[in-house]
C-alpha cells in the first residue's frame, strides 16, 4: 500500500511593499492644503487682498500730485513709474506671509503630525514656497486690474513685455519667500517674525529706485540703493512694463534672486530639521 504525500505548499507570492507616495505627490497635497487654509479664512483673504490696494491708490494718489524730480523719466506717468515697486512691494509682503505660515504650522502642531508620516519634510517647505507663490500672483492680477480699470494705467511695453515683466516680480517673490522660509524654521516664534519683517522691508523699500530715481537720492542713500537687490528688480520690471532703459538689470535680478533661493532653502532644511 503506498502512502499518500500531500505536497509542500506553493508560498503565496509576497505583494510589493508600499513605497511611499512620490514627492510630486507630496507637494501638490501640501500645497493643496496650505492654499484651502487661506481660502477657507475670509480675514486672510480680504486683508491679503486689500494691502496691495491701499498701497497703490495711496503712493499714486499722494505721490502723484508732487512734482517730478530732475531724473524722472520723460513722458511717464507717476503712475507708470511706482506701480512696478508695488508690484515688487506686494511680492516680498506675500513673502513674509510664507515663513509665517510656516511657523503657525510649527505651532499648531501639523509639523509634528506630518514628521510622523512617511513624506519627506522637505515638501512642506516646497509646498510652503509655492503656496507664497499663488498667492503673489492673485494679488499681481488685483493691482493690475484695479490700475488699468480704475487708475488708467496704460503699460507702454506691450503684453508679452508685461507678463514678462509680472513674472519677474513673482520670481523675486518666490526668491525672497525662501528667505522668509529659513527665517521661520530658526525663529520659531511669529513676533520676530514680524519684526524682522519690518526691519527689513522698509529700509530695501525705501533705499531702492521704488519711489524716485536712485540719481535723485541723497548721496549715501544712492550708495545703498546701487547695491540694493530691489533695485535690481524694481527696475528690470520697470524696463519691460514701460520699454524704458533698464532692461540690463534683468540678468542681476534673476542671479540675485536665484542666490536668495539658494541660501535661503539650504538655511531653511537644516533650521525645519532641528528638534522642535
């Protein structure tokens, strides 16, 4: 009688380890939940909006009615001259807002639930950038339906030297955003958040070609605002919107920028990768 051997079992194939979901992914989910946190808070919205308003029909409303300076472009507006340096304005204001959200984000908590999920922490501040990013650009569109609609500004560049010259102003929003990044991720605490705020924009502002030309500044403000990374900015923006010279300063601009970004993300990992 021949005994009957059941045969080993067959192992059941090992299904294929969860891998995590792709950077990509991470940072359109975050950046996702960073813009419905601003969305979502009618303060938020209507005071992010209302800012750049009032720095417009201010400066050009006030500014407008003084008399030109000996270096001011010939056959342009107040107008036409100051609303590139709101533009740029506007951008690092929304840059402030990102490493503020970042430590908001320290502080109630969500850094600590996200560090507790298989993402890569870096993504949040990638998200926290470009969140900055989209609401820098809802605010350029504001200013620059509000200035041709009601204020009568006519850019004298054309459309292409126009859009052009808006992405500039929301790169350089971006750049300087990452500085403000860094600045949370060590900081922690939004009070010196909002003092260095303030430290550091009026001066860049106000020692820069926003307001007159830089020939028409005293002597050591000239000084300041020649090496002034705004200034750069403000007038490659200016060049394009207007065709007037200064289109050299596009390629300072864009290098100036990239170094800010550059620094700023490095400065920011390693600040957001300390104990909290």
């Amino acid at each position: 009688m021949t005994a009957l051997t059941t045969p080993p079992a067959t192992p059941a194939p090992n299904p294929a380890q969860w891998q995590g979901s792709s950077v990509f992914l991470q940072i359109k989910v975050l950046t996702g939940r960073s813009l419905r946190s601003l969305v979502t808070d009618p303060g938020v919205v209507l005071f992010g909006l209302l800012q750049p308003v009032v720095i417009l029909f201010v400066l050009t409303q006030v500014f407008s009615k003084m008399g030109a300076p000996p270096h001011f472009p010939a056959g342009v507006s107040y107008l036409d001259f100051v609303l590139p340096a709101v533009l740029v304005d506007n951008a690092v204001q929304a840059a402030v807002q990102s490493g503020v959200g970042l430590v908001e984000d320290l502080k109630n908590g969500v850094v600590a639930r996200l560090r507790s999920l298989p993402i890569n922490p870096g993504t949040l501040l990638v998200a926290r950038s470009i969140s900055n990013l989209v609401r820098s650009a809802v605010q350029a569109v504001v200013i620059m339906v509000l200035a041709i609609a009601v204020l009568g500004y006519r850019p004298r560049g054309g459309a292409a030297e126009l859009a052009a010259s808006v992405g500039l102003t929301l790169f350089m929003s971006w750049s300087i955003g990452w500085a403000f990044i860094a600045a949370g991720a060590w900081l922690r605490r939004a009070e010196p958040m909002q003092n260095l705020a303030v430290i550091a924009i009026l001066p860049l502002m106000f020692a820069s070609s926003a307001y007159v030309p830089v020939a028409d500044l005293p002597a050591w403000l000239r000084a300041v605002a020649e090496v002034n990374p705004l200034t750069y900015a403000i007038d490659a923006t200016r060049a394009l919107a207007l065709g007037v010279p200064g289109r050299d300063a596009i390629v300072p601009s864009l290098l100036t920028g990239g170094a800010v970004a550059a620094a700023g993300g490095t400065l920011a990992v390693l600040g957001f990768r300390r104990p909290m």
